[in-house]
C-alpha cells in the first residue's frame, strides 16, 4: 500500500528516497479507511431497503420472511469490518488507561449493535442497523478525511527528504568516479554538473555558478557561488561547473539537520497541545458522563429502551473528541513543515507560540542588521618594527580558521597582499572577545574594544575610526601593537524590518560588542528605539534581564555561540545564519538566512499560527455547546431530536473545518 514518489538523483536515474514512519503510517491508513469505506458504503444500499424504519418513512413494504436476518448478516459485515479500526484503537487506549475517541466510538458501535441483535432475536422495539451503518459509514470517511490532511501537512517535510540526491561525482587522483552520497566524507572533492544537485554540504574549491537554494532557505533568486563559498547539499546547480570540498558525511549535513528538526518540533509538544490534550480527556469523561446520564433518564422517565439507547449513542458520538484531537497537531504539521520551507527552523514549540507575545526585539548587529561582509579599511602599527603587513600577518595567523565576517575580511586582505601565514600553537577562542594564540614564539591577541576595556588597557594615542568602521585591536606579548578597522555596510532589508517592527508597536534595539560610533550610526540610520554598544556576552545577558525586569517580553537575536547567553536568558531565542548554527542549542528558533525580515515574518506567523490555534481549539470545543443538549434531546417536546447518524455528520463536519482552517495557514503565511 505504499506509493513512494520517485525523484532523479544526479545521473537522471530514478531513485527511492528516505521514508518517513510516520508519513508510511498515514499512507497505510488513508488506504485502509478508504477500502472500508467503499465497502461499507456499497452495503448501506441493502440496509438501509431492509430497515423497517426507513420503510415507514417512504412509505414502503418491502419484509419478507428472513429479511431481517439478512439485515442482521449485513450489518454485522458493517460492524466488524468497517468498525475494525475502531475496536483496534479502543484497545490501545484501554490498554494505555488513556480513553478518547476511539473509546468512545468502538463503544457506541457495539452499543447499537448489541440492541439491535437483541431486537433481531427476540427483544420488543426498533433496531439500530440503518443508524449502525451511517454511523460506522460516516466515521470511515471522516477518518480517511483526516489521515490525508495529516500526510498533506507532512508532504512539505517529505520534499525536503528528496531534496538529498543519491549519488555524487567524487574525484580522486584527477579521475572521476559515481558513488553513493552517503558514503562522502570530510575532504571529499566533488563535481558538480550544470542542473544537478549539490550532494554534500562544502566549500567550493574550483568554479562558479548561480544556485538554487528556495527550497532550504526560502530565498527566491538564485544565488551566485564562487570559490570558497559554502553550499548546501540539495540546492540545485544552475548553468556553471564546479567542484566542492566536502564539508561532513550525509548523516550531519545541513538538510539532515533541517529535516531531523522539524521532524522533532512535530512531535514536541507546547503549552496549547498539552491543554488541547487535557481537554480532550475531559470531554472523553464528559461524554461517557453525560451519555449514561442521558439513557437513565430517558428510560427511567417511561420512554421505550430503543429510544434511550438512540439518545446515548448520539451524545456519545457528537462528545467524541475527535476535531480537538486534530485541532492543534494539524497546525504544528502545517506551520512546522511550512516554516522550514522558508528558512525559519522551529526547534521548540513554546518558543514559536510565544513569538506573538514579543514586545522587544533585541538585535545583534554583525550578519544581521548588517551584511557582514567586512574589508578592511585601515591598518595601523603602533610599534615601529612592525609594518602593516605584519600586522596583518600575525592576525591572519589567529583568523585563519574561524568563520567570523571580521577573519574573512582580515583573510581577504592577507591574500590580496599575497601574505602567507605563520604555524599558530596553543590557540584559544575568547569568547565574545577575540583570539588568542602563540605565534613565532609571541603570545599573541586580536580583540574587539571590549576587551581592552576589562583589561584596563588605553586606547592608543590618535585613535580614529569612522563611525562605520569596527575595528580590532592587535596585541602581543600584553603591549598593545596596533589595530585594524574594517567596513561593513547595513543590509538594504534592515530599514524595511524596522519601520515594519514599529509598525506592529514592537520596539528595536540593537545589542553589540561593537564601539559605540558605529553602533549609534547603524541605529541612527535604521531608526531603531535606541542601542546598547561595547558590550561583552555575559553583559548582554544582563540587559536583557533589565529589559525583562521592565516588563519587556524580549526575543534575542545572535549567531547562537557568542550570544549563547543572552539568547538563553531571552523569551524567545533566535539564532541567525545558516550552516553551523542549527548546532546552536540554546535558541528556540533558527534563521537560515540572516535577513531581519525574516525575523518580522516570524512573529507574524507565529500571531497567525496561533489566532488559527485558539480558532480550532473554540470551534472543536463550542459546537458541543449547541449540539449536546440536541443529542440529549432538551428540545423533544418542540420535536426537534438528532439522530446518531446526524451526530456522526456533525463531528465529521467540525473535524473537517478544523483540517481546513489548519490548511489556510498557508495562504495566510504568504501574505
């Protein structure tokens, strides 16, 4: 019953892609509930022909000797075929001491079919079997009705899967070999072809081309790549040839962690499902209540048994939990799946949820407000046996290997200069402050500001920066030896993320290490509400604290290592920047691309995730409000009385406004 679809790996040849459990289940059941369903609905005809009430209500005769054990062989294929998965999952439930909706309808079922066999052989009164069949008939569609929901809102998370492609062109000795992907490992060379798939994260080491990344990043235009730029395996090739140095095996490459964390947010659960779940336990208590209650009094009050039975069996069914059930785990399908579609990675649930609570948003400034992309603008010895080359020397020594927008731009310099570095010993990250390392025999530091200011160190005589220069101070053997100052320029987004942020009544404010000139004139441009300059990790924490202590509900922006701290401390953690930091434990969300939009978006979308939330939750909980007295049969005396079928179709109906409010989330997101 499984109907995998089939995608082309690199070489044109169909391949089978990674399986999801889950999404197999699903498919498995969607099959089932349909085959159940054709079966039972091809046998409604003759039950309903035999039924003696439905005969009344046309006007009609149509018994003949034996016709209701006819009815009965019938009924009872109904019962046991089509209420097989029902008797199945009130087992687990039993089982489990957990009763909900299966509980409910497997006894119900057995309810009306223990009647009405009792009818059959003897017993005074009207039989169940028409009611039975609608019952079970209409239970079968709404169920297959949910499981295509459920593998719809899963299907975003299997095209991820399929992204991967199944081989590579791995390159050896100058010779080109077909492999599987999942054998490359770190060091691994591959090529490239125009239209193919890149199939393993890396660097590239030769070539360039325009790629394809919509699909992991949310970026709509393809984006040029050129030597020592990163890619993404799963991004598809434009016209160009390249050949890429393997960053890590399949099993720890960016898409495997895409799809391991939203395959995790899935199934976690938030503060609204577990008080979804909670509800819907009541509301199994409630109804079992509720439907005896009904019985003893209608029966106890004079009315026939079969007219007894009927009321239960109705309050039974319209009670069934079933659209609560779905109400929230449908849209963390949706939302979830989406969300990673366009470059937002939910990695905790409460966080997402909490998002519409956000007052404050707390900015880093590097990668995030601005491009992050740094080129050095000045470089100056204090010491007058170092030239600037040595200056830039001894820092490229320490930048070599860190991925920093400060290294990268020292790094661009040393090469442009065709400067080669020294061996480096006993290296050290500091953190939020710089590097440290032994270098030709010197101990040997590139720091920011800050650290100058912990240490009591004087800033040197003459120092002058632009007020959009960050600059890094180079120090050796604890004498200060001369500094670098770099540009970087403001995203052209920012603007645009801020005055949207305002528009909202969502404050600004940007949290950086940097000096406070280019932090007042990063500000000042972008019009945020105010900033906070030259501050080290752990003092970010404690603004953040004080913002919170104002009554502020404040959501950290960072590159999720530096700001490890802070973004913990924050209400809502977001780490920004592709690649590396999904590693980042302590935020709750990640953005793939450092774009402020996109920090806007998801707070926007998290407002709508939860407005369709509490809209599923009010509506699965409400309509019991009108429904249940009717099913009691409050309104008998006025002649208005709903029958278990009527039941059946109203719970059927408020499971499908549910699916289908949870699917519009996807043209609200859009917006």
């Amino acid at each position: 019953m499984k109907h995998p679809i089939k995608t082309q790996n690199s070489s044109g040849k169909t391949k089978q892609p990674m399986k999801m459990d889950g999404h197999n289940h699903h498919t498995m059941m969607i099959e089932d509930f349909k085959k159940r369903f054709y079966v039972v609905l091809i046998l409604t005809a003759p039950i309903m022909l035999l039924s003696s009430m439905i005969q009344q209500f046309i006007g009609v005769n149509w018994s003949f000797n034996g016709s209701s054990y006819i009815l009965f062989a019938l009924s009872t294929v109904v019962f046991i075929y089509g209420g097989w998965p029902f008797f199945k999952g009130l087992v687990e439930e039993v089982k489990t001491r957990n009763p909900g909706m299966m509980f409910l309808i497997g006894f119900a079922i057995t309810v009306a079919y223990g009647y009405s066999v009792a009818i059959v052989f003897g017993l005074q009164g009207m039989d169940f079997f028409w009611e039975l069949d609608t019952l079970i008939l209409i239970m079968l569609l709404g169920h297959w009705i949910e499981m295509r929901s459920i593998v719809g809102a899963s299907k975003d998370l299997e095209l991820l899967i399929q992204l991967m492609p199944d081989e590579a062109h791995l390159e050896k000795q100058g010779k080109v070999t077909e492999v599987k992907a999942d054998t490359l490992k770190q060091g691994d060379v591959i090529v490239i072809k125009p239209g193919e798939k890149v199939a393993a994260d890396g660097i590239i080491a030769e070539g360039e081309s325009y790629i394809n990344e919509s699909m992991l990043t949310g970026e709509s235009k393809p984006v040029k790549k050129g030597k020592s730029d990163k890619v993404i395996a799963g991004s598809i090739n434009g016209n160009g040839s390249f050949k890429v140095t393997v960053s890590h095996a399949a099993k720890d490459s960016y898409l495997s962690q895409v799809v391991k964390l939203v395959d995790d947010a899935q199934k976690s659960k938030s503060k609204t499902q577990l008080m979804a779940d909670t509800a819907a336990k009541w509301l199994t208590a409630i109804a079992l209540v509720t439907g005896i209650t009904t019985f003893l009094f209608w029966y106890m009050t004079g009315h026939p048994l079969a007219f007894a039975m009927e009321r239960m069996v109705t309050v039974i069914v319209i009670c069934c939990p079933h659209a609560l059930g779905l109400a929230v785990p449908l849209l963390v399908a949706t939302s979830t799946a989406l969300s990673a579609k366009n470059g937002l990675l939910i990695k905790n649930r409460t966080a997402f949820e909490n998002s519409r609570k956000i007052t404050t948003v707390v900015f880093d400034k590097t990668g995030t407000l601005t491009i992050g992309k740094f080129e050095v603008s000045k470089v100056i010895s204090l010491k007058k046996e170092l030239k600037e080359a040595d200056i830039i020397r001894l820092s490229m020594a320490l930048e070599e290997k860190s991925e920093h927008p400060i290294a990268t731009g020292i790094l661009k310099k040393a090469s442009d200069l065709k400067i080669s570095a020294p061996s480096v010993k006993d290296f050290k990250a500091i953190t939020g402050q710089g590097v440290e390392a032994t270098v030709e025999g010197k101990n040997v530091l590139v720091v920011g500001p800050g650290y100058l200011k912990e240490k009591n160190m004087n800033v040197p005589d003459g120092f002058k920066s632009d007020d959009t220069e960050t600059v890094v101070f180079v120090i050796i053997d604890d004498e200060l030896a001369g500094y670098i100052a770099l540009s970087d320029k403001i995203r052209p987004e920012s603007a645009a993320a801020i005055k949207k942020l305002k528009e909202n009544n969502i404050k600004s404010i940007l949290l950086t290490g940097d000096n406070s000139k280019v932090a007042e004139s990063v500000s000042k441009t972008l019009e945020m509400d105010s900033f906070i300059a030259g501050v080290l990790p752990h003092q970010k924490l404690d603004k953040i604290k004080e913002l919170q202590a104002a009554g502020e509900f404040v959501a950290m922006t960072g590159d999720g290592i530096n700001d490890a701290p802070a973004l913990a401390q924050a209400d809502v953690g977001i780490a920004v920047g592709s690649g590396s930091d999904i590693a980042a434990e302590t935020a709750g969300i990640v953005l793939v691309n450092s774009n402020p939009n996109d920090i806007v978006n998801l707070i926007l979308f998290g407002k709508a995730t939860y407005r369709k939330m509490i809209q599923n939750l009010a509506w699965a909980t409400g309509y019991n409000v009108i429904a249940l007295p009717l099913a009691a049969g409050v309104l008998y005396n006025q002649g208005i009385v709903l029958s278990p079928a009527i039941g059946a179709i109203l719970m059927t109906i408020s499971t499908v406004v549910v699916a289908i409010n949870a699917s519009l989330l996807k043209v609200e997101s859009r917006d």
